[in-house]
C-alpha cells in the first residue's frame, strides 16, 4: 500500500455529528419495529418493547437537549421521532 493509499480501518469514522447520533437511533427503533431488515440476520423481526425504549430514548434527548439544539437539529429529531411513532402505531 503507497503512502496515498488508507487502509479501511485507518479511515476517520464520522461522529460528533447529532443528525447521525438521531439517525442511528431511528434506524434501531426501525428494525425492532419490523420496518426494515436486521442487518445481521437479514430478516424483519418485531420486538416491540425495543422499539419503545429506543423511542423513550429519542424523547429523553430531545427534552433535555431542549435549547440547545440548531433548529434544524430539533426539527430533524422531531421528525424522525414523529415518523417512528406512525410506525409503531400501524404495527
């Protein structure tokens, strides 16, 4: 490997950013919810009190980030918060 060349784990891992923190969330509520596949089993699976919890989680961090957050920040988290929530309401 050249000294241009990085290998995959020497690649800075993204972090630090809150959308991504929510969007990693969301994406736990939305397997346990049976949305979307496990990744690690590659199959829908509910489990509903996990997905409750995951959402519980969601509204911690949007109350006690409450003032703090852009607007951008708190309208995406609202959001996704909404969306989880349709979700669990239809499953």
């Amino acid at each position: 490997m050249s000294d241009d060349q990085m290998a995959a784990g020497d690649a800075p891992l993204p972090g630090g950013d809150f959308r991504l923190l929510v969007q990693k969330m969301a994406y736990q509520a939305l397997i346990a919810l049976g949305v979307v596949d496990n990744p690690l089993t590659r199959t829908r699976q509910q489990n509903p009190s996990g997905a409750r919890a995951v959402i519980e989680d969601l509204k911690m961090l949007r109350d006690k980030t409450r003032g703090n957050l852009s607007a951008e920040e708190a309208e995406h988290l609202q959001r996704v918060l909404d969306e989880i929530e349709k979700h669990e309401l239809a499953s």
